[in-house]
C-alpha cells in the first residue's frame, strides 16, 4: 500500500511550564484508544489536502 504524504502537522498544546495536558491525557487513555486516537490523527494529517 503507498503511503499518502504528510500535508497537516500536528502539535500538542505545550504550558508555559513545558506541559502537554493533552499527551499526558492520552497516555492515560487504554492502549486500545490510543492506537484508536492515533489512527484518526494519522488519517487526518495525510487527507487535509483532498477537503
């Protein structure tokens, strides 16, 4: 299967402090989610272009 390009990058909210609330959300999340999570992200980052 060919790979799409990368068109969306996707940063994580960081703090002042050098926090990322929602990649410590995440890894808090059951594998399963995460994999879930990650595939949505994975798909939106490579089909952006196509909208």
């Amino acid at each position: 299967m060919e790979s799409l390009p990368v068109i969306l990058t996707v940063k994580f909210y960081r703090t002042n402090m050098g926090n990322e609330p929602v990649r410590d959300w995440l890894a808090e999340l059951p594998r399963e989610s995460r994999r879930l999570i990650g595939t949505d992200i994975k798909t939106a980052r490579q089909r952006k272009a196509r909208l």
